[in-house]
C-alpha cells in the first residue's frame, strides 16, 4: 500500500526531535518504507505558507521552520512530491459536486484517487465523501495492526 501524508502528518513529525510529537503518529510513520510515502505539491505550498506568515513576526521560529523545510522534508520527498496535473485537476472539479469542499483538501483527495494511494490524516472528516481511503495515526485502534511488524522505537528523528 501507498500513502499520502496530510500536511498535519508531516508538521506532526516536526516535534519528533523536541519530544512533542504523537507516538502513535511516529510509530506509524516509522512501520512504513519511506518510499511509501508521499506528498502532495498543496501540502508544500500549504507548509510554505505558514513558514511565511510566522516568519513576518517571529523570525526565529521563521528561520527553525525554514530549516527544517529545506533540509529534511524538502530531501526528505524530493522525489516523491506529486504535483498537481490535469487528471488530478479533473478528479478535483468532481470533488466540487454538488457540495463544494475546501480546495487544498479536495486536491488532495484528487491526488490520492487519481494515484491509488490512502490519505494519512488527523482530519478525516475532510475526506468524508470523497471515496479515498483514510487512516488516522492518531488513533490507537488504527495503529496497533499497521505496527506489529515494526522495528521503529520511537527514538530520534524521522524527519
């Protein structure tokens, strides 16, 4: 199986080195081979964004967030970053009918249904209706069968 981390998965992995990070989140993300594991090009522009806009009044924490961006999820998902094409701009428009959804989530569904891959997300409400498949780490009862086999101890970074 393939994967598509929300953007709330990969902020999440963030705090892996503070300690702050969900274990369920990191001994999920840890089970899985990272080739895997992808990401949507609104998942970058959603992670730039925010770097931006903390960077306008906190250029220390600016200046941490850029850091980790440029240097473990841009090499991270350097060759597993899936842009936003046609297909997928199609499939989204779909999404749109007859109930509007929010634009970054709708593409990333149209993403994950165009390209066969299961949304990881905390937020699986905003998938509801869409038809891609969903797992939450956060949740212990949708961990604990993904994580039998791994070897992952939780420790260090993942990211």
């Amino acid at each position: 199986m393939k994967y598509l981390l929300d953007t709330n998965v990969v902020s999440e992995l963030r705090k892996v080195g503070d300690g702050k990070a969900d274990p369920n989140v990191t001994k999920w993300v840890g089970a899985q081979d990272s080739n895997v594991l992808f990401i949507s090009a609104i998942t970058i522009l959603e992670i730039e964004r925010g770097i931006l806009t903390i960077q306008r009044r906190d250029a220390a924490q600016g200046s941490r967030l850029r850091g980790w961006m440029d240097s473990r999820v841009r090499p991270e998902f350097a060759e597993r970053v899936l842009p936003i094409d046609d297909a997928i701009a199609t499939r989204c428009a779909h999404l749109h009918i007859p109930d509007r959804r929010n634009e970054a989530d709708a593409l990333i569904a149209a993403t994950a249904l165009v390209h066969g891959l299961t949304v990881v997300t905390r937020n699986v409400q905003d998938f509801d209706g869409t038809g891609v498949i969903v797992v939450d780490p956060w949740q212990d009862f949708e961990v604990r069968s993904q994580l039998s086999l791994s070897n992952f101890d939780g420790e260090g970074e993942i990211f």
